[in-house]
C-alpha cells in the first residue's frame, strides 16, 4: 500500500527529514525524495474540539497525532481513533475536508 508521504532525505550525511527542504539542513548537500512506509509509533495525541476553520468545524471533534515514522521523522496527522502513547501506526495520506492529510489508524 503506498502511503502517499514524501520524505526527504541527504545522499551525503543520511540525514531524514518531512518538510521538504532545498538543502540538507545538517551538511547543505542535495536531498532526495521518497515516500515513506506508513508505519510510525504513536508519540503523542489529542482530540481537537474546537477547530481552526469552518471546513474542520464540520469534523470535530477529531484526533491528531505526532507520530514518529519509522524512517525517522516526526509529523503531525490525524488519527482515526484512541490508541495509547507508543502504539503501532499505520497510515497515508488521505482528502480530509478537502485536503491531503496524512491519516494514521492504530495497526
Ligand atoms: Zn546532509
């Protein structure tokens, strides 16, 4: 299953990263892209009651999460449902109120 989110990363160093990036922001080298497993670890979540706009009114309340992708990044996405601090993740990116939003679900 592909999960539809891009990483980066720098040939020279090794280094990973999620937003994309001009340069490598340890040695300056020039990065390339991949897409990530869709496996991550829960590293932290809450529910969001009271949302940012009108589009995401219509969802809440609705979980984020920090997760830690397996290639190392930290994002931020939202999650279908409570799962504890540490738990297995799986997720890809997803249209959320009519965006690309990486969605995880507890594996
Ligand atoms: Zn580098």
């Amino acid at each position: 299953m592909r999960s539809g989110i891009l990483l980066q990363r720098c040939p020279a160093c090794e280094k990973t990263w999620a937003f994309p990036r001009e340069r490598c922001p340890d040695c300056g080298g020039a990065p390339e892209s991949f897409e990530a497993s869709g496996r991550a670890t829960l590293f932290s979540a809450t529910v969001v009651t009271r949302a940012p706009d009108e589009t995401f009114r219509a969802l809440a309340p609705y979980r984020i999460a920090l997760a830690d992708l397996e290639e190392g990044p930290r994002i931020m996405a939202h999650l279908s449902a409570e799962a504890p601090i540490g738990a297995p993740l799986t997720g890809r990116v997803e249209e959320i109120a009519g965006r690309p939003i990486p969605l995880f679900k507890p594996a």
